[in-house]
C-alpha cells in the first residue's frame, strides 16, 4: 500500500491515495466505500486481496459501507483472500448483464456504439 493509505485518503489534486493497483469508488457523504480489484491477464499477489481487505477494515470510522469487489472475465474465485469477505463479478456476465440493460436505454448513437463496441472486447476477453 502506499503511504498514508493506512488513514483516510489524502487527497493529491485529482488523484486520492489507495492500495496500489486497486480501484476504489465512494461517496464519503453517504460513507460507502467499494474497492475494485480487476484481474485481466494478471495473476494475483501473496495475500493481495487479504491485505485491500485489512486496508478497508482501518476505513471504518469514515465509511460504515466497505465492500471488496473481485473483477475477472470469468468469475473465478480470488486465491489471495485469506478467507475475508469479497464479491466476486465477471465480466462475461456480471459487467455484460449491466451494459445490456444499460445499452437499451441509451439514446445518443456515440454512446450505443461505445457501449457496443465495450461488450465486443469483453465477450472477447
């Protein structure tokens, strides 16, 4: 992790402190943190999502919601997690469920195609 990611986020212009490699996504009005760990043609490091789990135990006192997200095409299972709680998504499914439902509702043509174009490189993953 980097320094100070042990306490809340530091904020660095646009940028915000997290756990190496991880995407975390919040609303610290409503104190609901999730942090997405995408796994793409990578494998996993010793203990990652055990450790992004202790990270998001010490953000208690400012997010009463904090949940691990575990991305991959597949679904599969996370082998670094130690036995902490995490949800598992798959971009096959999960991520494609949502774009289809999403793409019916979109109106602008750059958009539709954008979308399109999305679920095209997915379903190729």
């Amino acid at each position: 992790m980097r320094a100070g990611s042990d306490h809340m986020p530091r904020r660095r212009g646009p940028t915000t402190c997290w756990p190496t490699g991880t995407n975390p996504s919040g609303c610290p009005r409503l104190r609901y943190l999730f942090v997405v760990e995408n796994k793409v043609y990578a494998g996993e490091q010793k203990d990652q999502l055990s450790r992004y789990s202790l990270w998001l135990d010490a953000q208690q006192r400012f997010y009463d919601t904090r949940v691990l997200v575990f991305l991959t095409p597949g679904g599969r299972e996370a082998t670094s997690s130690g036995g902490c709680e995490y949800l598992r998504l798959s971009y096959r499914q999960d991520v494609v469920a949502l774009l289809e439902r999403a793409r019916s509702q979109v109106q602008a043509p750059a958009a539709r195609l954008t979308v399109a174009q999305y679920l095209d490189v997915i379903m190729n993953l």
